[in-house]
C-alpha cells in the first residue's frame, strides 16, 4: 500500500497507511476491549523520562553530524555530554522510589541476556532495513511499488519464523531457538554482502527473507525469557536497538559513502554539485541528471558504487556482531540455567 501510495503521490503519503485502521480501532477499542486497571499507584519519574531523552538524542545528533561532516567539536562534545548523562539516569535508577527502569528487574542472568539479544536484533533489522530499501530503488532501479513487493517474502517469512519459534518453544531450549535465528540473521547479513550495483534485487530479497525468518525466531523466544517486571523493559530495549542501528549503521555507511564517492566522482565537478552528491545517493542522482550524459553517468556510477560500499562495510559490521552472538547467547543462557 505504501508503495503504491509513493508512486502517485508525495512521500508523506506512506505514513497515511494506518490511519483508517487507527481510526477504527479508536471507535470499537473502547466498545470491544474489556478494561483492566493495575493495581500499581506508582507514579512516572519525570526526571528519569527526561535524563533518558537528553542520554540518547545527544548521541544520535553526534553520531550523525559526524557521519556527515567529519570531526568537530560539537558533535564529539554531544556524544560525550550524553554519555555522562547516560551515567547519571543509571544512579538515578538506584536510588528513586519510583525508577523509570528498575534495576531489580534486571537481575535475572537470563532475561539480562535476552534484552541484550534484542538490542542487537533490533539493531541489525532497522540499520539494514534502511539501507536494503534505498539500494532496491536507487541502485537496482525498482520503483516504490516494486520495492515494495520485492519485501513480501521477508514479512511472509517473519509470520513463519514466528510460528516456527513457538513450536519449537514446546520441544527445545529456548537457547537452541535463539541460536538459530541468530544464525539465520547472521547468513542474511552474508547474503546482503553480495549486493553490488550489478546483482539486482536477489541478494537483498534473499538476505531480508533470511533476516524476516531469523529475528521474528530470535524475537519470539527472547520474550519469553525476560521474567517479571523487565517484562516493561523489552519494547524498550528493541527500540533503543532501532535507534542505535539508524544512527551507528547510517553514520559508518554514510563515512564510508562520502570517501568511497570523493575518490571517485569525475573529476571537475562543479563545487555545489559535488557538495550535493556528497549528501545521500538520491542527491547524487539528481546533481548527475543535471550535468552532461557522459560525466552526469560517471557521477551516477561513482555515486552508486560508492552507496554499495558503504553498505557492504556496514553489513560486514553486522555479520560479525551476529556471528559472535550466534556463539556467545546459548553459551550465556546455559550458563543462566546453571546461575539462577
């Protein structure tokens, strides 16, 4: 749908897709879903809230300014102001009455294990999402429609690996289902590396296909591993592994990005053009249909190589986190067993 809505109309239109069923759901929520009230009176940490906003967005704007225009004192002193102030939030969680995240949730090995699962799974599924979606449309040519379709049989694949773990959740482990969706993520992110501007869309409708398998695997059976009141912490741990991902996975890729295209663009460009083409790969295209067939081709080459690189340098990044935690999980949820 979202495809289809882009092929006609203005970006925007993609974030209109759930609205009808948001406002569906808004009149029959209240008719159809039986209210339920905790029996809890504790009240939100204001103070903690805001100690984690000023943690993380210092963070991401420094890793992302960085990406984009080098070394500089701003964003080298927004990632070391929100470091410290990571460090405070923690103390803080120790000694409020009513902590935003309490650490006595965290003391069971098992479910530390599975919140650090699902960073990293997070983290490699919104970081390649976001990469693999631009390389269908601006390298491999597939219009917003197509590149929507070409994802289908990685959300076919996530509604089975779903299933898959809940079986295997009755017969093994929970350390031997984690193990292999891992391993299913770790050879999507070997699949993604073989993506070059010459490959099509194959690798990266194998390698999401894997990863849609693999995650929901890993996912589903983590879920069940984070007990009591961590319970709260597990949206929150995939989503501070979203952010880490866009914002650590989208700052090496766009580095590698602007170096690979400064070595290679053709030579005397016009400065505001090879200023544009620095930024993102869709500004490149553009600066390339503006310039003469020969050099506005070689730019579009060049651009596209260099897009190629840095994805593959970031998936590289993610092929090797997978495999050691393919490695180290079910060896640390064993162990956990043994440790209650």
């Amino acid at each position: 749908m979202a495809g289809v809505l882009l092929a006609r109309f203005w970006w925007g239109a993609a974030f209109l897709v759930p609205v009808p069923a948001m406002a569906l759901l808004l009149v029959l929520g209240p008719l159809l879903l039986p209210e339920s009230r905790g029996e809890a009176t504790a009240r939100l940490d204001l103070p903690s809230a805001a100690l984690s906003l000023a943690a993380v967005l210092p963070v991401v704007y420094g890793l992302t300014t960085l990406a984009t225009h080098g070394w500089a004192a701003p964003p080298v002193l927004a990632i070391a102001g929100g470091t410290a102030v990571t460090v405070a939030f923690a103390r803080r969680q120790r000694r409020v009455a009513n902590p935003l995240i309490d650490p006595t949730a965290l003391a069971a090995p098992a479910s530390r294990v599975a919140l650090g699962v699902n960073v990293l799974a997070a983290f490699g599924m919104v970081g390649s999402t976001l990469l693999t979606s631009q390389h269908l449309q601006l390298v491999a040519g597939a219009s917003p429609l197509a590149a929507g379709l070409w994802t289908l049989p990685g959300a076919v694949a996530a509604v089975a690996g779903a299933t898959t773990a809940s079986a295997l959740a009755r017969r093994a482990h929970p350390a031997i289902v984690i193990a292999a969706g891992l391993a299913l993520a770790t050879a999507a992110f070997g699949t993604l590396t073989l993506a070059d501007t010459t490959s099509g869309v194959w690798p990266v409708v194998a390698g999401g296909t894997l990863m849609g398998a693999g995650l929901t695997m890993t996912l589903t059976s983590t879920a069940s591993l984070v007990i009591g009141a961590a319970g709260g912490l597990v949206e929150t741990s995939e989503k501070l592994g979203s952010a880490c991902g866009a914002a650590l996975l989208g700052a090496l890729h766009a580095a590698r990005y602007r170096a690979e295209l400064a070595a290679t663009a053709p030579p005397h460009l016009p400065a505001d053009l090879a200023a544009t083409a620095r930024e993102t790969l869709g500004a490149a295209l553009t600066a390339a249909d503006r310039l003469p067939t020969p050099t506005g081709e070689a730019l579009r080459l060049a651009a596209q190589q260099a897009f190629v690189s840095g994805t593959r340098v970031a998936m590289l990044v993610c092929l090797a986190l997978f495999t050691a935690a393919t490695a180290l999980a079910p060896v640390l949820l064993r162990r956990a067993d043994r440790h209650p």
